[in-house]
C-alpha cells in the first residue's frame, strides 16, 4: 500500500491512540524510576540502562547514543519502516479505521484490513470444527487421552476449546471450503491446509491429532498446537507462521494468564500446553508456556509488561531436554539478567516430573508446588547446582571442571556486591568439596583464591567509586555517628551511662580528632570535678571551657546548641543510639574486612595455607556481623 495517500484524520487518530509505553515495551524491559521508565537501549550495545521513557510526555531519549523522539518515530528507526507504514500497522493495531486522501484507494485499504479479520474467524469456525469432532465416535480416542490420561473434566476442556483433527486428509478442508465457502487461498494463510508435495490440489495441515487453540493477548485464535494420538512424529505439531502467528513471538495463555500475572507481580513459564493447562485449572493461573521453542528476548519483553518486579520463574522439565532448554532460556535474556534488568529464578521438580504429572500425583500437590515456587532459587544459584550435579571434587578432573565452570560464571556478573558474595560462596563450596580445609595442598588452596580473585576482581575492585570518594564516604558515616552520640550524651543525662556502657562493650572508640579531644574533656570533668551523669552541669562546664580551644568551636557549636532538627533527633535517643553505635561498628567492621582481603591476597602468593584459611573464615564471621547489623537497624 505504498501508493496510499494517508488522511490526515487517520494519522491524527493513530497518534492520539497510540501508548508510547506499551509501544516501547516490545522491545525494551522498562523498569520505574521515579515518575520516569528506564531500560537498556536498543538502538545500541549498553550494560547499564541509559534509555528513558516519559509516559506523561510520550517521548523517549537516549543519554548514551542520543536517539530520542515519540512512538512513531521509535518504530520507524527500530523497524527500518516508512512514516506511512508505521501508521498503517499501527491504526490495524488499535482498530482505527483507515482513510484516504483518494476514495478509489478505500477499496484495497478495506479488503487487505478485511483479510486479517476473515483469518480470525476462518481460524475460530475450525476451532469450534475440532470441538464438534472431538464429541464424536471418531474423537474418543482423543477424548479418553484427555480424560484418562491427562485427568481433564469436561469444564476444563471447554474452556481451553480442545479438539480433536479427524484421521482424514480432506475433512477440514472439504467443511472450510466446500460447505462454508470459504475461499483456499485464505483457509492456507491460516495455515490449516497446505499443498500437496506432488502438487495436485491441497491436503489438510492436521491429521488425527488432538488440537489446542493459542490465542493472542487479546484471547483470538491466532494457530494450534497438535498433539500426536499414534505415536508418529514429531509428538507437538504447531502451526505455520502466518501474518497472525509467529512461534517465537508468542506464549500459550497469556491471554487468561495477563491479569494474574499483574496480581501476583510474577510469572511462571512452562514448557508443555499440559503443564499450563494443568496449572490454570488448580488455580494457579499466572503461567504461560513456550511453543516448543526456546524462551526469547521478545517472549520476555512481552511478559515484563505485566509484572513490575521483572520476576520470571522458569519451569521446565528436570530431564536432560529440559535442563538443555532451562540453559538456552538463561542464555538468550543473559544480557537482562546480568544487568539486573530481570529477575530469573528456576525451578526444576523433584525426580524429573514436569508440572503436569506433579499435579496429579498426590491430593496436596498443589500445596507443594507452591511451595516450589516460592522457594524458587535465583538462576545463578541454579547455575551452580547444575555445575556441582555428578561431580565429586575429590576427584581432581571434576575439581578443574567445577572451578572453570564457577570461574566463568561470576566472571560475567556486573554487580560487584553479588559477585562478592558468589565468589565467597563458591570458594567455600570448593575447599569443603575437599575434605577439611587445611588437606589442601598449598597449590590447590592457592588456585582456589587466587584465581577466582584475578577472575573476577571482587577483592581488588571495589564500587566503582575513586577511592577518594570511598574514603570520604566512610568518614560522613563516622561524622554523623560520633556527632549523634555527643549530642544525646551532652543533652539526655539518662542515657549517659547506657552510652559508656555500650561503648566499652563493643571496644568503640571515637576516632576524628574533634570528637575523640571533646570526649577526653567530658572523661576529664567527669572525674575531676562533682559531675553526676544524671545532671546537666557537664554541659555547662564544657561551654565555659571552650574558649580556651578555638580550634574546635567550629564543631563543638553544633553540639552545645543544636538546630531544631538534631533537637528532633533527641526524642529518640535509644534508637538513635544504637543506629550510630552500628554505623560505628559496621565501619570498623568493613575496614577489618579490606585488611582481612589484603592479606588472602599476600598470602595466596607465599602459598601459606594456615594464615589464608584463618583470613578466609574472617571474612566470613564479618559478613555474617553485617548481615546481623543491617537486620538491628532496619
């Protein structure tokens, strides 16, 4: 139609319909920020998200390579179309009526929007075709399968229309054709009846197969998938890509799965029409299946639409098809995963069953598949298990293959606290695979450290932050903590002896100049002239001797003769006292860490085994404290 001279009307219309967002969105995982949406960019290759969208404004603009623009601008440059096209696919799209500046061109406008509209219901009369013969004498066998073998009630066959294809070459197309009239041409771009090899006239597409309808989004039959009843190849049998339906392109149930999945801010993908089926009908119903292809980027971007978490569990078989298709799933979205973009978890059940044969194996199957689900490990730790599966690390080859396989893995992770931490975790997985630690040799403890540092720099690479910047961030923590215990101890008398008390206990000291000098004062008065801690007589005392250390009274001001909002911070001196005795603790914490870090590095290199092991353990008693730390202030 590159002929047809759009209306202005018809392009007015197609822009004020169109959602930047849900435009955006087949392309691109956006994520909130702020009032904005951010997401990698598609117009080039980016680790970190430099591509935001604003909803308000329908624009969108690129920081890293500059595109920007509207959302016909955005599918013009990603697509490679014309103005003209991109309004066209878009106005058939939100079922706009096409005009045209020249009334002979409505004609063909009307009938190629016309031969869209005869393939959905072309596609909806076999559909209801296959439910009529699936009743039939010649259906019982498919009906039995259904009933028998996969445990379907009648209610939950109607509702997903399943059918069955007659044992016939020529009944679909001798219904479609010679009863209800419809033209060969259309009833083959539906894809339900295809050429004979030898030429000839046509043959039907399905042959004595049990039939499952997939819909689009918005519930139309779009294909089918078949399934064999004799045992011949292949087992599945989908339809042909057609202008409706791609396979890479689209998911089994999204269309009863969409509102779930917004519910329950996740979604759960399967690999069999069975599985998902099973699962809608036990009432777990934010689950969609793949069409026996690999689950793509595009499968993804389609799902992130509805879930604002990013959360995606893949449950494909446990087998080794399954596992090989888990990996390829993780492979294709490895870009979004590692980015953080997406949240990928895995989920395989126990001794190989996929979902289907799960369900109908006990009366509390379905308790326990949601139990699966919600302890869900993410895909790394996943990963790990499945490099870990068979392998005995006694065993030296196994030890190598295990090593690489980890050493590869956190190689690619970005986020450096997540890479520290598997690093960690896989380094101890490795000296227990050993026996007791100190039975390494220093070689292999050697290898173990030193070459998962090098791989994946976690020790020597921190945030990427100047040091300067780090150093400058740790001293405002210590700042804010030693300046918030002299303000409550100067200002509630109550709580003075709690905060000696705590200090003493935990070995704190204060360590910038100002403060550890005006703490020496307070010791120093306290012991020498009839201060009681209950009293505020230490206050004034300080404030008179002040004068004689005008160094200090730039800092001290702020203390004696707080703002109203450090007055504020008085109303809650237990809480405020125990957030700055953790900020104090988890600073000296974190540079014992760096020091513990720095000697693993020292002694890696003179291969002493004792001094690493005791270092190595060290650092996993401080991770443990933060961890306690973080849990006591929150």
């Amino acid at each position: 139609m590159d002929y047809i001279r759009l209306h202005p009307e018809t392009i007015a219309e197609v822009k004020d319909k169109i959602d930047l967002v849900e435009i955006i969105s087949d392309y691109v995982v956006l994520q909130k920020k702020g009032n904005e949406l951010s997401g990698l960019c598609p117009f080039h290759e980016e680790k970190s998200p430099s591509f935001s969208v604003n909803p308000v404004k329908q624009l969108y603009y690129c920081f890293g390579c500059g595109a920007g623009g509207g959302a016909v601008k955005f599918l013009m440059d990603i697509n490679k179309q014309s103005f003209k096209e991109v309004v066209l696919d878009l106005a058939q799209r939100y079922h706009i009526p096409i005009k045209s500046l020249a009334p002979e061109q409505q004609k063909e406008i009307q009938r190629q929007i016309t031969i869209r509209e005869q393939l959905y219901e072309i596609l909806a009369v076999a559909s209801g075709f296959f439910q009529h013969s699936l009743q039939q004498p010649q259906g019982r066998r498919a009906l039995d399968y259904l009933q028998q073998e996969r445990k379907l009630d009648d209610a939950t066959i109607q509702q997903f229309k399943l059918g069955y294809a007659p044992d016939n070459w020529d009944t679909l197309y001798n219904y479609l054709v010679e009863v209800k009239h419809y033209s060969i041409s259309l009833v083959a771009k539906a894809g339900l009846i295809k050429e004979r090899k030898n030429g000839g006239g046509y043959i039907d597409y399905f042959k004595h197969r049990l039939m499952i309808p997939i819909c689009d989004k918005d519930g139309r039959i779009i294909a089918f998938g078949a399934r064999s009843l004799d045992g011949s190849e292949p087992k599945y049998l989908n339809s042909p890509d057609t202008e409706l339906f791609s396979k890479s392109h689209t998911l089994f149930l999204l269309d009863q799965a969409k509102q779930a999945i917004a519910k329950n801010d996740k979604v759960i993908i399967v690999e069999g029409y069975f599985d998902a089926i099973a699962l809608h009908s036990q009432n777990i119903k934010n689950v969609v299946a793949v069409l026996g292809t690999a689950l793509t980027s595009h499968h993804v971007k389609i799902l992130s639409r509805y879930t604002d978490s990013k959360e995606i569990i893949v449950n494909f078989d446990a087998d080794k098809a399954g596992i090989k298709a888990t990996e390829r799933a993780i492979k294709e979205v490895e870009n979004l995963i590692y980015t953080g973009q997406l949240k990928l978890k895995v989920v395989n059940i126990p001794n190989g069953k996929d979902a289907d044969e799960f369900l109908n194996a006990s009366d509390d199957s379905v308790e326990k598949y949601q139990r699966l689900i919600d302890s869900a490990p993410l895909w790394l730790d996943w990963q790990i298990d499945q490099i870990l599966k068979d392998k005995n690390l006694s065993n030296s080859g196994d030890f190598e293959l295990v090593f690489q396989g980890m050493t590869k893995l956190i190689r690619k992770i970005s986020n450096e606290v997540t890479k520290n931490h598997y690093l960690l975790s896989c380094a101890e997985i490795l000296t227990k695979g050993r026996s007791p630690l100190n039975s390494l040799n220093s070689q292999e403890l050697t290898k173990i450290y030193h070459n998962l540092e090098n791989n994946s720099k976690s020790y020597q690479t921190k945030a990427k932050l100047p040091r300067k910047s780090l150093k400058s961030t740790v001293n405002s923590q210590v700042e804010e903590a030693e300046f918030l215990l002299l303000l409550i101890y100067l200002h509630c008398p109550s709580w003075r002896e709690t905060i000696v008390n705590y200090l003493d206990e935990k070995d704190l000291l204060f360590s910038l100049d100002h403060y550890r000098f005006l703490w020496q004062q307070i010791n120093y008065f306290s012991q020498n002239i009839d201060i009681d801690y209950h009293d505020n007589k230490l206050l004034t005392t300080l404030q008179e001797n002040m004068v004689n250390h005008p160094e200090f009274i730039t800092f001290w001001q702020p203390l004696f003769n707080p703002s109203e909002n450090n007055k504020q911070r008085l109303f809650a001196p237990e809480s405020n006292i125990n957030f700055a005795l953790a900020c104090l603790e988890g600073v000296n914490l974190e540079k014992y860490k760096q020091y513990c870090q720095q000697q693993i590095t020292i002694y890696t290199n003179n291969q002493d085994m004792e001094k690493m092991s005791y270092f190595f353990e060290e650092i996993k008693k401080i991770e443990q404290q933060l961890k306690d730390l973080k849990q006591s202030i929150i």
